[in-house]
C-alpha cells in the first residue's frame, strides 16, 4: 500500500511538473521553461541540440546535462527580463540568446528600531578604535603579497 502511495505522488508530481512548462521566450524558437518566473523562483527546462548555457550574473558556462535539462535560480531582485544564452560549444559563433519575462514581485518590509546604545560606540571605545584603526591597515597591507609583475 505504501509503495502504491508513493509512486501516486511520483506520478502526481510529474504530471504537475509537466503541465507547470509554460513560460515561453519572447522569441517564437525560444525552449518552453518550467517553474516559476518570478523574482526568487526556480526554472527549468530543455534545451535539446545544446551543449551548455549562460545568463546574465552566471560567470561560467553551465554544461547542460545529457538529457537536455538545466536549471537556473532568479535573484529575489532580478529584472524584468532574463536573457539565457544557449551554445553548441565555447563559441560565440554557435550561441543563441533568448529573452524570458520575470515577474516582480513585492517584498513585505519589516523596520526595527534600536536604541542608540546599541549602535553607536561608547566614548572609550570610539577612541580605542580610532587609534588602533590605522595600525591594523598598516599590518593588513603589509601582510598583503606583493601584486608588481
């Protein structure tokens, strides 16, 4: 009974994760992505006949897997669209960008207060940190490696 159960859910999970591929590129050849276009969500998809993939903020190239999926995250701040270039290979020549509309959303913000006790420096303390300050740049630089070619 337990294992019926379970490959229910299994099954359930991916015919809803089948039916959630619905955020589509901008352009008309773009591949459909899967999962929640929306600042601070998760996509995925397939991109079959590449190899790897690239997007703003994502400083290597992201090798796609064998079976054609990658997955990317969006930032809780990402803009408005998200640009994913897809490669056969290392090079440009071979790559293709494709737009994708994220979703903004609004943030609930909390303020606190704190008593000023809590951030400002005693006056003892703000001289301590004044005086020893320049002598921890000075033994911090020093200690740095020497960066001339």
């Amino acid at each position: 009974m337990i294992k019926k159960l379970c490959a229910f859910i299994f099954m359930l999970c991916i015919v809803a994760a089948a039916h959630a591929c619905d955020v589509a590129g901008l352009e008309n050849d773009a591949p459909k992505l899967c999962g929640h276009a929306t600042q601070g969500g998760m996509l995925y998809g397939r991109a079959k006949g590449w190899n790897v993939y690239k997007g703003i903020g994502i400083n290597r190239n992201t090798k796609i897997s064998a079976d054609d999926v990658f997955v990317t995250g969006l930032d809780r701040d990402e803009a408005e669209t998200l640009k994913l270039t897809f490669c056969r290979d290392n090079k440009e020549a071979n790559c293709k960008t494709y737009t994708y509309k994220i979703t903004q959303r609004k943030y609930l913000e909390q303020n606190v207060t704190v008593p000023e006790e809590f951030v400002k420096y005693s006056d003892d303390v703000q001289k301590r940190k004044d005086r020893e300050n320049p002598e921890i740049v000075k033994a911090s630089a020093a200690s740095e490696p020497d960066k001339s070619p």
